[in-house]
C-alpha cells in the first residue's frame, strides 16, 4: 500500500510540474485528489489493512495529499504570473470588460397577438352582458355541424370543396368527422346537455376552404352566441348587436341588418359594421363602405326540436362573428393575411 502511495505522488507531482494551463492543473487534481480520485481510492481501502499497518498508511495518504495541494498551488501561482503571449494579449484586447454600474438590459417580454386581445376583449363585452363561455373541439361530426343545424345533405357547404374532412370521411358518411366551418356545433353540445334559460358564446377557430384574399383565409377566428329563453324577440338581438358594436369600436360605428338565408335561423339576418374607410368606400369595402361581419337570427324551431327544446315553449336568437374583421376595422388594418405571415413589423405596432 505504501509502495502504491510512493508512485501516486511522483507521479502527481512530476504531471503538475509539466502543467501549463490552470485547466490542466484542475484535470490532475481531480485524477489524484479528487472525490473519485486515486487518493480516496486509496483511503477507502484503508479498512481492510491490519490495525498495526493502518496508522502508518493512513499518515503517509494525508501528508501526500497536503504534499500535492502546496504544488497545486505553487504551480498555480507561477502559471498566473507567466507573462502573457501575444495571442493572449490581443484576445484580452478584443473582451471589453463588464461596467457593473450600468443598469441592466431589459429581457423582450412577449405580448398577446393581436387576435387574441381582440378576442378577449370580445369575451369580456358579451361577460359584461351576462354571456358564459362555452367551448368544443376543432374537429367534430357533420351531425353536430351540419344535421343538427338543419343544414340538408345537397346543401353546397357541405360538399368536400367547401369543407375541410378528416381523412376516410367525405360528405356523404352519415358518421363524418370534419373540421368545424363554424362554432355553432358548440350551440348544439350546450342544448343537448342543460335546460334552457341557455345565454352562451362560443369562441374559437374555425376551416373552411375559403379563397384566401384580403378578407378571406382558410382558418379564422369566430365568435357566435345563443341566447334561448321565453318570448325572446328579434329586437333583442339587434340590441345586443348594436350596443356591442358600439361598445368595441366607439359610440359613432353603425351597425345594418339585411334580410338572409341560414338553415338554422328564421328569420335570418346579415349584419354589416361600418367599414374603416368611414363608410367612403375603399377596396375592402369594395366601395360600400361597409364590412359583413356574420349571420344571425332566430333560432329555426327545427333546430330546437332536434335537441329536444320545446319550440312552442321556447324561443332564441343565435349571431356569429368573425373576430379578424372585427380586428380590421378597430386598427386599420386593410388585409387579413397580415395576421398570419408572423412579420414583427406588423406584429409589434400592437
């Protein structure tokens, strides 16, 4: 064992004496006096030597290591104070050193895309006027988007150029899976599973295989609420409508109804919000100077007869919204494919 100590510290020493960096003197110390280091290998052997040998051993294992520890620490001191080589000199010329009395550097800190404040302060208006929030998945059956709607199956949104399925399904299985074209299947879900009175929103993402142009894209954002309870009447929407308008853009927007077609609303309606342009006419308005924002009206009876309401006892409107146009008018913006291109420049000006 003391033969084993003897080599240990020659060989030690002599590899410190050859070291020229601190890095290396740092490898030796951790070969030989380190935790898993040859010396405390040694020592952890200590046990199994007679009681007469291992005093002597273990004296002579703690006078090497403080041997090693004084040369680790002489040759430190001369490789600190060896002069520096050229090469080492202009890198230190190059390392601007750190002013500690300048104040920090500010982290970017993240902020909401645009969308999602625009949706949020959405969901906070219609909170305001008694709305729950209520959500369903992206991908759902042509029964809860389609046939429980009252939407027939030869009607043209239902057919695999307008309507994003999931692969193995197509327009005429009557279990299709598909990428909702709207929220209204959450409208379904909700009626299916409580009692009226029923005062809900549902926001969230909706496919369709729209022609992407300024106004159009094939994934958007929309809003759509339902509100069923006694002698609701279509003048009850239109309020809720016009003073949401109103609350979100400013007390001047203007806000129109136009006679439409839907298969789950009668009567059904198209409103329209004043266009950016102040209603002068531009190309976004294509020189109306309004935007369609979405359909709306009252709950078709058909529609509460599949979800088991009672239409003779109840009655409803339903309205939906597109949360990007919504977004176009409050901030100016003239195309709708801004939101998505992910360009800071038009990012960070929100």
């Amino acid at each position: 064992m003391l033969d084993r100590l003897n080599r240990l510290e020659k060989e030690a020493l002599s590899a410190l004496g050859k070291a020229s960096s601190q890095a290396d003197l740092d490898n030796i110390r951790a070969k030989y006096l380190g935790r898993k280091g040859e010396l405390a290998d040694i020592m952890k052997s200590l046990g199994s030597l007679s009681p007469e040998k291992r005093p002597s051993v273990g004296s002579e294992a703690n006078r090497i290591k403080q041997t090693l520890e004084k040369a680790y620490k002489k040759r430190l001191e001369y490789i600190k104070n060896q002069p520096k080589t050229a090469e080492q000199k202009e890198t230190r010329k190059r390392i601007k050193p750190t002013d500690i009395t300048l104040p920090g550097r500010k982290p970017f800190v993240g902020r909401r895309h645009v969308l999602r404040a625009m949706l949020d302060e959405i969901v906070e208006i219609f909170h305001g006027m008694g709305f729950s929030v209520a959500q369903g998945p992206d991908v759902d059956t042509a029964y809860n988007n389609f046939d429980a709607l009252n939407t027939p199956p030869n009607h043209p949104s239902r057919d695999i150029g307008d309507t994003f399925y999931i692969a193995g399904f197509g327009p005429d299985d009557t279990d299709a899976l598909l990428l909702r074209t709207h929220t209204s299947p959450v409208q379904i879900r909700v009626m299916k599973s409580q009692e009226p009175p029923v005062r809900i929103i549902a926001p969230g993402r909706c496919y369709r295989k729209d022609t992407i142009d300024a106004t159009h894209y094939i994934s958007f954002w929309q809003v759509e609420g339902l509100y069923v309870d006694h002698d609701v009447t279509i003048a009850d929407l239109k309020g809720v409508l016009t003073a949401f308008a109103k609350e979100l853009l400013g007390s001047e927007t203007e806000i129109r109804f136009r006679p439409h077609f839907f298969p789950f609303t009668e009567p059904s309606v198209e409103y329209d919000f004043t266009c950016i342009c102040g209603g002068k006419g531009c190309r976004i308005c294509k020189g109306t100077g309004w935007i369609e924002i979405s359909g709306a009206g009252m709950v078709d009876p058909e529609v509460f007869r599949e979800v088991g309401y009672d239409p003779d006892i109840w009655r409803g409107y339903a309205f939906g919204m597109g949360v990007e146009r919504i977004a176009m008018i409050r901030h100016g913006i003239d195309d709708i494919r801004h939101f998505y291109t992910n360009d800071l420049r038009f990012l960070e000006q929100f």
